[in-house]
C-alpha cells in the first residue's frame, strides 16, 4: 500500500523522522512503565516541549513552533499510533486545548498560559462529559456560580482522557440556565483542588482517564475563557478539528491493523498453503484497503479544508464518522484472520480492537455524526 494520502513534503518527511526518533528515544521507555497505570510522567511532556513537538502552530513568541500547516500534526497522531503509542495523549493537547487557547482566550491569558503548554510543563486535559450528559451537552449541570472576585464550581466530570496528569483543565461549566448558560474556564490548580478517581477501560489502557469532582472550588475571574454563555459556540467552532484528529488517528489505526494482518496471512499456512492465497481472505483484505484509501482520501481533503479555514461541521462529522467506523470494523475482521492468536490479551492486534472500539464514541458517537450531516443537509 502507499503512503498516507496526506503527502510528505521533504520538510514534512524529515519531521517525521524526528518524531519516530523522538518516540523510540523518549516514549517507547516510558510506555511499559505507565501501561495500566496512571498517565505518562511529566518529564516526557517536557521531553517533548524541548524537542518543539507540543504547540505546533502557536506562534515562536509564545513557545510554540509557528507551523501554520495541520499535515504536521497528522504526522504526529499517525506516527503515534504506527508506534504502539496510542495511550500517549500529545494530540490532545496540541489539536484539542491548545486551538481553544488560541482562539478564544485574551492577549494575557495566551501569554500566561501557552509558553507552559508548549514546554510541557502543563499538561491538559477537556472536561466536557458527566455522568448524566455525554451526547446531549444542554443537560451538562456542573455549576460555576459567580462569586465576589471569581467562581465556586460543583459537581462532576467523568471520562476525563489525561485527567489524572493533568494540571491545566478545559472546563465546560453551567453559568446560567438554558442553551446559552454554558461557560468555558481553565483550572490550572485542578491537581491540588478536585477529586480525582481513575476510570478503567477496555483498551487505550496507557492513557489515563479520570472522574473529577469539584466541591466549591474557587477559580478566578480570569480562568473564565471567552465571554460567559458562548461556550456551546465555542465548542461548535472548535470541535471539527477534534474530529479531523480522531480521523487521522482512525486511518493510522486501520493501517496498522492491515499491515499486521497482510504480514500473518503471508506466512501462515492452511491445508498446504498461505492464508493469503485464499480467495476469500484475498478479497476481505482487498476491501479493505480500498476502503481504507477512500477514508485516507477524504482525511486528506478535510485536512486541506482545515488549512484552508473552511472545515465545516459536516466535512469533519464525515471524515470522522467513515474512519473511526472503518477502523472499529477492521480491527474486528483482522482480529479474526489472526485465529486465537488474535484473541491473546495484549498482543498487536487485539490491542488496536480495544482501542478502535472507544473510537465511535469519542470526540460524539457515529449517531452524533450522523445528525450533524444530516442537519447539514437540512434533512
Ligand atoms: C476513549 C474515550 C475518551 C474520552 N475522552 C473524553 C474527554 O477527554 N473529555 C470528555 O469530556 N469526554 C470524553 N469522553 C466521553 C465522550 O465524549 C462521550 O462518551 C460521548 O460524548 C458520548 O456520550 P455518552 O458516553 O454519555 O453516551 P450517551 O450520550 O449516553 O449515548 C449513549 C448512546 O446513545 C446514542 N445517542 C445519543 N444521542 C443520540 C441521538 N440524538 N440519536 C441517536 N442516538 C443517540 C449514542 O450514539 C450512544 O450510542 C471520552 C470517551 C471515550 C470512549
């Protein structure tokens, strides 16, 4: 199979060197340690701030590396994923957080906060999901009451991807009743003030996930981000790129899984030859590499909508509706040609099934993307 079809400039292919080296220097060591426990250490994210992988487009002045251009952050997630390394939560921070920074907060705020997320030296996370709310955000209920110099915040985050390492938390509040009474603050002494609980998962076991509680804990006037009431605009202006981002990683993800599963169908043997040369196990992995280089084709393009600053909702809700149900479909078919080695806890493949399988539901489920290219054909 060919490369991504995002294609690699020569700069872009030399920076996708220096993250796979980066990763095998830095990530890969830390990775057997954390697997099963509680996030990567921080000296990892600093590790990676150093070596100018964290803020890819924030601009020089602020500590980041000034990268206009998304396929460099396409690099890192695929990159990520080819390594083993899914577990590892950099995308999070430079393709979820840091975009929101970015764009919403002040002038001050963006000195204050991004030269730290670009070092590593804070580590994000976003809390959006609760107990009682995922897909319907009008019925979020944690509260930010307005008080004299600040906000008291109470109630509860749940599914929180790096909410135990992290010391810089995106926060979605209910500042007032009604559609528009959501509110955006970052936390930045979350570690000390909120109670922390460890989620455990089927799969992406390296990447913590936390519950947090908040019990009137009190946040100044200047962690709210934004304008009071806009954060359902924010999150509708912002969340196309989280999508893209699970796209890239899908598409990385199902790569993976065929590359794992065309090398075993090539060496083992059935009745007097390879599984390979089976009609029927010939044309499933046919299918789905074709399907795979339409999904790659469509990434691809909404990559260059997103570097173009005309992503729409719809393109994203597609490009992440087809690869991350893709790459939930191959890892189950793959995980099958593989037989009981498949089925061995932990081994490649059965690893990437229990990743692809959150996929669907993360960042909003496949339904979730269904409405919004539905409602964008104002269906
Ligand atoms: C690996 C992983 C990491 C995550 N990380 C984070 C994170 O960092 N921060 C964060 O805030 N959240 C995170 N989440 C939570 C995620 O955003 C939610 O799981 C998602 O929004 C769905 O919400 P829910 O789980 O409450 O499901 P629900 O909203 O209860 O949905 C249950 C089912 O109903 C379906 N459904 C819902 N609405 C409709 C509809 N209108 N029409 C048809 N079907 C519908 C859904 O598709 C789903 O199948 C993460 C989830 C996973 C799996």
């Amino acid at each position: 199979m060919s490369l991504s079809a995002i294609r690699d400039s020569s700069e872009l292919a030399s920076f996708r060197v220096n993250f796979r080296q980066f990763l095998k220097d830095q990530v890969v060591p830390a990775h057997s340690a954390v697997f099963r426990s509680d996030g990567f250490p921080r000296e990892v994210w600093r590790a990676a701030g150093a070596a100018g992988f964290l803020g890819l487009d924030v601009p020089r002045e602020l500590g980041g590396r000034g990268i206009d251009d998304y396929r460099y952050s396409a690099v890192v997630a695929q990159e990520i994923v080819a390594a083993g390394l899914n577990g590892f939560a950099i995308t999070l921070q430079n393709d979820i957080v840091i975009p929101y920074i970015s764009a919403i907060a002040n002038h001050e705020q963006r000195k204050r906060w991004l030269p730290a997320l670009c070092a590593g030296e804070s580590v994000s996370a976003i809390a959006m999901t609760e107990p009682e709310a995922g897909s319907d955000l009008a019925r979020l209920s944690l509260t930010a009451c307005k008080v004299n110099g600040g906000y008291r915040l109470n109630g509860e985050k749940f599914f929180i991807s790096n909410g135990l390492t992290q010391n810089f938390l995106l926060l979605v509040a209910r500042t007032a009743e009604g559609p528009m009474g959501l509110s955006l603050f970052i936390v930045e002494d979350a570690a000390n003030a909120v109670g922390r609980t460890p989620v455990t998962k089927l799969g992406l076991r390296a990447q913590d996930t936390a519950r947090l509680a908040f019990d009137d804990h009190f946040v100044p006037d200047g962690a709210l981000l934004g304008s009071p009431g806009r954060a359902a605009g924010y999150l509708m202006r912002m969340l196309p790129k989280e999508r893209l981002a699970i796209a890239v990683r899908a598409d990385a993800g199902t790569r993976k899984s065929l590359m794992l599963t065309q090398d075993h169908v090539r060496t083992r043997q059935v009745r007097g030859s390879t599984l390979g040369s089976l009609q029927g196990i010939r044309f499933a992995l046919a299918d789905m590499m074709a399907e795979l280089q339409a999904n790659e084709a469509l990434t691809a393009l909404a990559v260059d909508r997103l570097n173009q600053g005309r992503l729409s909702e719809a393109d994203a809700a597609a490009a992440k509706l087809r690869s991350s149900e893709t790459f939930r479909a191959v890892t189950d078919r793959c995980l099958h040609l593989f037989g009981a080695h498949g089925y061995l806890a932990q081994s490649e493949i059965s690893e990437l099934f229990l990743d692809a399988r959150g996929i669907t539901l993360q960042g909003g489920s496949s339904e979730i993307m269904r409405e919004i290219i539905a409602s964008a054909a104002r269906l």
